[in-house]
C-alpha cells in the first residue's frame, strides 16, 4: 500500500468501528450474559454485522450473507474471524437480548457525549433543553398490536413505537423506549428523569396532568400544547410584547382542573397563545415556567421540530422498512443498531469540517464502506484524494508491462 495520507491499510467500515470499544462490548456481554454457551458468533461479532447491514442498506439475511461473502477478503479487518449463515444470524437475532444492543448505544454515546454538542447553542437555557416525541415503525407481520380498527379488507398490520429524548444540543437519542403502536405515548413521560431547571418540550399527544404535577414538583420546567378539550379558569394576564410582529397574541395565568385518585385538583400554569405568520397557523401553549419570556417560550416548542428531523434521517437512511427477523426481538436489535449506525455517523460528522448533508454523507461511507481510503481526508476533499489516488498509480505502474 501506499504511504500516502488519503490511503491507509484499513477499510473504511474499520475506522468507523474505532468509535466502538471492543473492550466495554464485551463488559456488556457478560453483564447480560449475551455470550453464553456460544462458541463462535459473539456479541461483538453480531454488532459488526447488524452495522454491516445497516450501513450497506441490506433488506435479507440473505443480502448480507452475500455482501459479506463479496468483501471476504477485508473481512478479517472487521475482527471477524468466521463469516457467520444465514441460520446463525437468524438465531442470534432471535435469542440475544435487544437489551444488550441498548447497553451498547447508551455506552457509546456516554463516551462520545462531548463530541456531539453542536456550539451554536451556547446560552445556558438551550443547553438544558430536552425535547420528546415518538415514531411508528410500520411492520408487514402482526408482531405488535397497532392503533385504529382492523380494515374490511385483510389484517391490520403490525407496528412498533419507538419514545426518544434527545438534547437540544445533539442530533441523537439519549434515551430510548420501545412499545407497542397501540400504547398510548402519555406513558414515557413515567420514564422522564432529568435535573432540577432542565426544560422540556413535547406535544400533547403526552397530555397528562399527572406527569405535569411531577415534573413541576421536581423543578423541570416544560413545554407542551393544549389540548382543546382541555378544562380550565383563567387567571391574571401578562403583558404582550411591544413587537407587533412577535406572533404573541395572548398570555395569561390558568388553573387545569383534573382528578387524582378520586380527588379533584386544580394545576396552576401558563397559557400562551401564538400566532405562526409563515404557516397562517395559530398555537396555543402551556408551561409551568412564569419566568421565560413568552416569545422565548415558543422558541423552545420551535425546538422540537429537530426531533422530527431526527426521525426522518433514520428512516430515510437506515433499513428500517425490512427486518431482519419475524419477532419482537430482531425488530428491536435492528432498530437500536439503526440508532448506533446513526450515532457513528453523526459522531464522522462532527470530527470533520467540511459541511455535508447526512443523507449524502451516509451514501458517500455506504459507497466506500470497504474501500481502504483514511476516513477523513477523503472526506474533506474527495476530489483531491481521488486525483492523488490516480497520480500515486501512474508513478508505481508507469514502468510496468502488466499493470493491475
């Protein structure tokens, strides 16, 4: 191989892995005691090829056993020593916990949390704001029950539901839940923990006035609509802005009337009513927080739409229609190998400083996955490490008879 700094003896995949310590997979492995009675196709091994899977877009087992039958030679780079049959990856699948597949993402994204903050958030209030939402993975199979009647022709189709929080700061999950499409999404607000003065922000498919009392109780501010069935007295208003073209239209004090084992309670909060000049939509908000400025207060509900995008890029770049498996919990591992292939490449993102889009970028590593070129020269000029590829070629081939 050349010496050249564009060209390294590693396949592109291989770096990608270096984000992953193999050591702390293994630490998790026998925390779940994934590797149990197993004498060849190990935790680590099933993460590589999943990752393989999910970054080369494979929709069968039989697609990735083929792919990696076709990269057989570089195999080896990956640390894997067997090329594993379709029966073994159908039954790991099956048998190894999607828990351990958690334990994974959450270990990687602990360790590269810091490289993931975006710097144009830097005022303290953005940085502690957390937004929630959730997403419907539609399955071909009635796996998981799913919302709605069953339709006058066929069976209804599956679905799985995938809670996640996110920080304002980082384009990734900090926590995930999986459930059921039918499961209404009101319950992930249970699993919610954050620190005292975080702010929170979700729509009111998590309308619950239970949860707000928590949340107020532990000192989180959040963020959420009303609903427009909702119960309420108004109380004192606030003053609007002096900005005519602020979209405040309306601030004021309420009291949410709701029952708590049996007994009837009231929930003092701020109404906020917005109007969106570029939609021609009006929105009308609730928080606990009377200190934040109510423009301000739309700017974090605003905030949520990067958990949308977040959405869109996963199933727009990951397999994430087919799976690899007919049971909950192959559905699960890929869904959470989705997430740390998404992680690896929001982490490739951040390292370079060229600006590109994550769909072409994810396109560009699914390409080149097994290509030998360093990861992040080529990245921030593919052209020139292309011209230097052809230039180091002539010079070792231009005196030779039979050039590879």
């Amino acid at each position: 191989m050349s010496k050249d700094i564009n060209f390294i003896g590693q396949p592109i995949f291989t770096q990608i892995l270096k984000y992953i310590d193999k050591g702390l997979v293994h630490q998790i492995a026998q925390k779940h005691k994934s590797d149990r009675y197993i004498k060849k196709f190990n935790t680590y091994h099933h993460l590589v090829v999943m990752l393989y899977a999910a970054f080369k877009n494979l929709n069968s087992i039989r697609e990735v056993t083929i792919g990696m039958l076709a990269d057989s030679i570089k195999i080896k780079h990956l640390g894997l020593e067997h090329m594993p049959k379709r029966s073994t990856l159908s039954d790991a699948n099956k048998r190894r916990k999607s828990k351990v597949f958690e334990s994974i993402y959450l270990a990687i994204y602990r360790k590269n949390r810091k490289f993931l903050s975006d710097s144009r958030l830097s005022k303290k209030d953005m940085q502690r704001l957390f937004m929630i939402d959730s997403t419907t993975i539609s399955l071909f199979k009635a796996i998981l029950k799913t919302v709605g009647r069953n339709p006058v022709n066929g069976k209804k189709k599956g679905g799985i539901k995938a809670h996640v929080l996110i920080n304002a700061r980082e384009n990734v999950p900090s926590l995930i839940r999986y459930s059921s499409a039918a499961r209404h999404d009101r319950y992930f607000l249970q699993d919610i923990k954050l620190a005292e003065g975080s702010i929170l922000v979700f729509d009111r498919a998590y309308n619950d006035y239970n949860q707000y009392e928590r949340l107020d109780a532990k000192g989180i501010i959040f963020v959420t609509r009303q609903k427009k069935n909702a119960v309420y007295q108004e109380g004192k208003s606030f003053p609007l802005p002096s900005e005519a073209d602020s979209g405040i239209r309306e601030d004021k004090e309420i009291f949410l009337s709701y029952n708590k084992d049996g007994e009837k309670r009231e929930l003092k909060l701020r109404r906020i009513t917005y109007y969106d000049k570029q939609r021609d939509r009006t929105f009308v908000f609730i928080t606990n927080s009377f200190d934040f400025d109510a423009q301000k207060i739309a700017l974090f509900y605003k905030k949520r739409w990067q958990i949308e995008t977040l959405f869109k890029q996963l199933k727009q770049n990951f397999p994430l229609k087919y799976f690899l498996g007919d049971n909950q919990n192959a559905i699960e591992i890929q869904i959470w190998v989705s997430m740390i292939a998404n992680l690896l490449v929001t982490l490739v993102k951040n390292r370079i400083k060229r600006s590109w889009a994550f769909s072409n970028l994810v396109s560009i590593l699914r390409m080149q996955l097994m290509s030998y070129i360093n990861l992040y020269s080529f990245l921030e000029d593919p052209e020139k490490s292309w011209k230097e590829w052809i230039s180091t070629y002539k010079k070792t081939y231009e005196n030779s008879l039979f050039p590879p």
